[in-house]
C-alpha cells in the first residue's frame, strides 16, 4: 500500500486526482453490476438498511475529516500570508532608515535591500514551490545584506539608534524570522494540502480515496 501512495506521490496531482476520482467513480458504478449479476435479490434485500446506516456514519467522518483538512490548510496559507506582509514592511523599514544615512552607507544597504528582494522573487519563492525550501541565492543575498549593515560603523548616538533599528528589523521583525515564519508555513501548508507535488502530508489523497474506500465498505 505504500508503495501505491508513493506512486501516486509523485504522479502530478491532477493526474492522481484524476486516477483516484476517476477509478473510484468507475468502481462504484462497475460494482453493483458485477455484485447483482451473482447475488439473488433476496439477499440484497436484508441488506438495504444496514448499507444505508452505513453510508450515513461515514459519510459524517468524511464529512469531519475534509472539513478539518481544509480548515488546517486554510490557517497555514494565512499564517503564510501575514508572513509575508511582515517580510514587506521590514523591507519598507529598511529602506526608510537606510535613507538617513550617508551615500555610501545608504547605497551599500539599499543595494542588499534590493538585491535580496530580487532573489525572493526570482529564487526563492520558485524553489519553495517545487520543494517547500528556501532557494540559496535568498539565503546569500540575505547574509549580504546584513554584512551591509553591520559594516557601517555609526559615530553619533543618532546613528547608533538607526543602526539599533535596521538591526532590529532584520533580526525580530524581519526579513529573517518573516522568511523563516513563511517556509515554515509553506511547508506546513503543502504538508495538509499536497504531498504529491511537495513531500509533506497526503490530505488530499485521504479525501480522494476515501470515496472508494466507503464503497468497498458497503
């Protein structure tokens, strides 16, 4: 049976989708043909109610199950979302800080700023779609910018109170820990939602086969 899922882990979801809807439908219409062809009305008969108390029960589990699937699946993409917005606003931060600041200094930091914001974009979210990881250019640009800002050597109280503040928005606020915080909520949503296309939990496969797994209990 493992070995099954595995299989279908790495099919792309809507073929397994397809495979496992499109199978169980074809059980559940092909079944009660091949069943009435061999056993006698009479025999079906008895069983008509408890089939029906069957159905009942589980379809209320299934019924539980999805709605809980989807709710954890919902809250991840969520916590994901405020995340980012926390990434974005200590980006904005930064920025605005970084413009007291002298050319060099200013120009040194913005230019990290920038850069690493161009590689969440272009590296690092593409390879927490395919992997649920962070890309390592993000990661390179990230230690870049902080390099940045800790080369500056403040030399009034003033300064120092920024550089308290550009320190504080990557390490608390962050570019950091939000960039941690969304993949961790990456990967814990893709765990919930699809296993198939990113090696975390398999939800999605519960729900589909759990159509024919009622069926094959009926």
């Amino acid at each position: 049976m493992n070995g099954f899922v595995d299989w279908l882990d790495e099919l792309p979801p809507w073929l397994s989708a397809l495979l496992l809807v499109g199978g169980s439908t074809l059980f559940a219409v092909c079944g009660p043909v091949l069943v009435r062809r061999r056993v006698e009305l009479e025999r079906l008969t008895t069983n008509n109610e408890v089939a029906g108390f069957k159905f009942a029960t589980l379809g209320t589990v299934y019924a539980v199950l999805l709605a809980f699937a989807v709710f954890v699946v919902w809250e991840t993409y969520r916590d994901a979302a405020v995340s980012v917005t926390h990434e974005a606003g200590a980006a904005a931060a930064i920025h605005r800080l970084s413009a007291a600041l002298g050319t060099a200094e200013r120009e040194a930091i913005q230019g990290a700023l920038g850069g690493y914001l161009g590689a969440v974009v272009a590296d690092d979210w593409p390879a927490m779609a395919a992997t649920g990881i962070g890309g390592a250019a993000a990661n390179r640009a990230l230690s870049g910018l902080y390099a940045a800002t800790l080369a500056w050597a403040p030399g009034t109280p003033r300064e120092e109170a920024i550089l308290a503040g550009l320190i504080d928005q990557l390490d608390e606020n962050d570019a950091g820990a939000a960039r941690a915080g969304r993949a961790g909520d990456r990967r814990g949503a893709g765990d919930h939602l699809d296993r198939a296309a990113r090696r975390g939990g398999a939800d999605h496969h519960l729900h589909l086969r759990l159509p024919s797994t009622i069926t094959a209990l009926v």
